[in-house]
C-alpha cells in the first residue's frame, strides 16, 4: 500500500485531531510539528473535506540520509524513469523541503539541475522558483502541481531518514475565500468562523460521514455551509431569527440556489430550552462567543464575559442530554480567552461528566492544544468534542 503524507495548516494540533478523528490512531504518526504519515492509500482520502491540512502527499521512499548533496542526487538519477508516467506536455515541477537544514538558494540550485534532467529527456518543463522553504499553496495551485503535468517533491527530514513524498492535493485556498467572502449575509458581531476550522469540527463530530448535522448556535450559516458541500443533510436553530434567516438566504439562497432543499431545515430556538423535533445524528457548532475583544479585558470584565458564556454553554449541554442517547457525539467550538497567565477555559469543561457527557481525548495531541487563535486574537475558539454518555 501507498501512504499518505499531511502537511498541516498553522494549528497543527487540529489537523493532527481531523485525522485521528476519521482515520483512528493507529496507523497515524506524526513525524515531525506540521507533518502527518497515516497509513492510508492517498486514493482513499477525499482531501477537499479536511480543513487542517494544506497538503496531501503520497509517500514513494524514505532515504536513509539527511544529506543534501545525496538527496538530489538520489532525485536526478531518478527522474527520468518517474516522467515516463506523466504524459506528454510541458512539465511543471517544484520542491519543499521540511525540516532539512538548507537553504533558499540551495533548493532554487538543485531546481536548475532538476531542470536541466529534465531537458535532456527531451521535454519542456518550468520549475518553480521557491522563496521559502516550501512552496505555499497558491504556488501549488497557480501552478497546476498537482495536475497531470504536475510534480512537486517534498523532502521530509524524518530523524536520520528523508521522507520523499509527492503531492496529490493542495488546499483551494481561492474556493475557501469564495466560501468565506462571498455569502451575501456577513457579520462580524457573532464573529466570522473560517470554513476550514468549520470543516474541522464537522470532521471531530462526525467521523462516519453520513447523517444530518444539526448546528444549535447556526449564525450565518457557516457549519451548515460546510456540512452540505461535505454530502451531510443540516439542521440550525439560533436564538436570533435574524440569523435563522441570514442562514437561509446564505445557505439555502445562495449555496444551493433554491434546489434540493430538503436537505436544511431551519427553525428559531434558545438552545438552553428548545426542542428539536427533526432527527439528527450529531452536532457540529460553534457556540456563543461573547463579545469581541482587542485588547485584554480587565479581570472584572473577563470574568462577566466567561461566566455568560459559561452559562449558555452549559444550560445547552443539559438540555442536550435530555434528548439525546449514550453514545451521540458532537464537537462544540467554546471561547478561551488568551490572558497573560495563560487560556482562561470555560469552567463547565471542568464538570462534563455531571452534565452526562465523556471528553474525549486524542492519543496524538493533547486537550489544551485544540485551540484556534491568530497571534493577535484575544478570544480563541476551544473544539471540544463529546459522547453522550
Ligand atoms: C459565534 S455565533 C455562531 C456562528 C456560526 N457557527 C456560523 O457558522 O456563522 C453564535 C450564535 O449563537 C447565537 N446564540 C446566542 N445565544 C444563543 C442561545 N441561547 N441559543 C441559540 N443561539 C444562541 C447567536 O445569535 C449567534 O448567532
């Protein structure tokens, strides 16, 4: 079997968790901070559904040496017999380098080389000229590299060894911003959550992949966006019916253009009490998130935000468990809020199992790491997944 080889987003730690979460523990190693080999055949892996990961490779050798010199050599004798397979046209090749001590220049040198192999087989090709280590996503879709006259090596120093891998699969970062910027109902007052990370919590909460997902705290419609273009039927309520009706037009109007549109049902409700009627399999969300902040709040102001927040959250998970079975999971984006000590987590993930629920827990990363957060953010989003118990 072939593997497959992730290169993860900026939040490694919930890529590394999306993984875990649909493909198990086991035949997942992580290699090294952003890089993942799972034990899977690359052709078995729908990449467009995961948001954690930039990069999909498949693995063709591991290279008993970190030398730089030996590694293109290995590369340009190898070549020509690995272009046999890719058809005929101009070429379009580029390296990444992970982890391995060498430089900018050095790589944009051996790309010359690559180049010149290449011409002496008799075929056109253009190499990417690399201004980093490795080439970012825009340059491995602006440049077709995972097309069929695509080839981008990566080259993954793995302890005394080189992982050589190539890749299949690189983030469409162009059709994330069309998701994200497009929708015609924004706001940024219930905050703007990225279509990768919702993609994520989907991934946490559902790992089989079928079903209706309900989204309890809908907003603009965000989750239920990304569960129907990963193949899930939906359900949102939200306390705000403007928001019922922002989801609408966004997911209903504009996503799916007024067909099929059994697949979502909407409806009003205060999570902390509502009833809902329609079946469902598992809740992806992304709770209530107070308010924005930008700048650290005083200790007053922080402790009024947490302890709303908190309430919310935890009025929900009771009301949840009274209607739903042992064994339903669902993964929950909570706020934590970056303070100079250290995250201040919501208090109601301290007492779960009184709420009727099981944490669960990752073997490759650990609770505390499941935060998403830029560097100048104070309110970070805390995925929390759980089982009913
Ligand atoms: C952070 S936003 C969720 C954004 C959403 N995940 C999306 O994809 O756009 C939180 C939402 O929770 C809603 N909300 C706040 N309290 C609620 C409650 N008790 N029950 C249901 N919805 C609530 C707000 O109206 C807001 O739309």
């Amino acid at each position: 079997m072939i593997e497959s080889i992730f290169i993860l987003g900026r939040q490694p730690a919930l890529g590394i968790a999306e993984l875990e979460s649909l493909y198990g523990s086991d035949g997942l190693r992580v290699v090294s901070d952003s890089i993942v080999q799972l034990a899977k055949d690359p052709s078995e892996i729908v990449f467009g559904r995961l948001g954690g990961s930039i990069k999909h490779a498949k693995l063709l050798t591991i290279l008993p040496t970190t030398s730089w010199p030996e590694l293109i050599r290995y590369i340009t004798r190898s070549l020509p017999e690995h272009l046999k397979y890719i058809p005929e046209g101009k070429v379009k090749c580029g390296l990444s380098v992970y982890d391995l001590s060498v430089k900018v220049d050095q790589i944009n040198k051996a790309g010359l080389e690559i180049k010149r192999v290449i011409k002496k087989t008799g075929r056109s090709v253009r190499v990417v000229p690399n201004k980093e280590l490795a080439l970012n996503s825009a340059q491995v879709l602006h440049n077709s590299l995972t097309g069929p006259l695509g080839l981008e090596l990566l080259l993954i120093r793995d302890g005394q060894k080189t992982i050589l891998a190539q890749t299949v699969a690189g983030q469409n970062i162009e059709a994330y911003a069309r998701r994200d910027q497009a929708r015609p109902k924004r706001d940024a007052r219930v905050g703007m959550l990225p279509p990768k990370l919702a993609q994520t919590i989907i991934n946490l909460a559902r790992p089989d992949l079928v079903g209706t997902i309900l989204d309890p705290f809908c907003g603009t419609g965000v989750v239920l966006q990304e569960a129907l273009l990963m193949g899930f039927s939906t359900y949102g309520s939200d306390i705000d019916q403007r928001m019922v009706e922002f989801t609408r037009e966004n997911v209903v109007t504009w996503l799916l253009n007024d067909d099929d549109t059994g697949r979502v049902q909407l409806e009003h409700g205060d999570a902390t009490a509502h009833v809902w009627e329609t079946p469902f399999d598992a809740i992806a969300t992304e709770t209530y998130l107070g308010q924005p902040f930008s700048a650290p709040p005083s200790p007053d102001k922080l402790h009024e935000v947490t302890q709303t927040c908190n309430t919310i959250t935890k009025k929900f998970l009771r009301n949840l468990a009274k209607q739903t079975s042992p064994g339903f999971r669902l993964c929950l984006a909570v706020p934590a809020w970056k303070t100079v000590r250290g995250f201040t987590h919501l208090p109601t993930l301290e007492k779960l199992a009184e709420l009727g629920y099981n944490r669960v827990s990752f073997v490759h990363v650990s609770d505390h790491d499941l935060l998403y957060y830029r560097p100048d953010q104070i309110v970070a989003r805390e995925l929390v997944t759980l089982i009913r118990k």
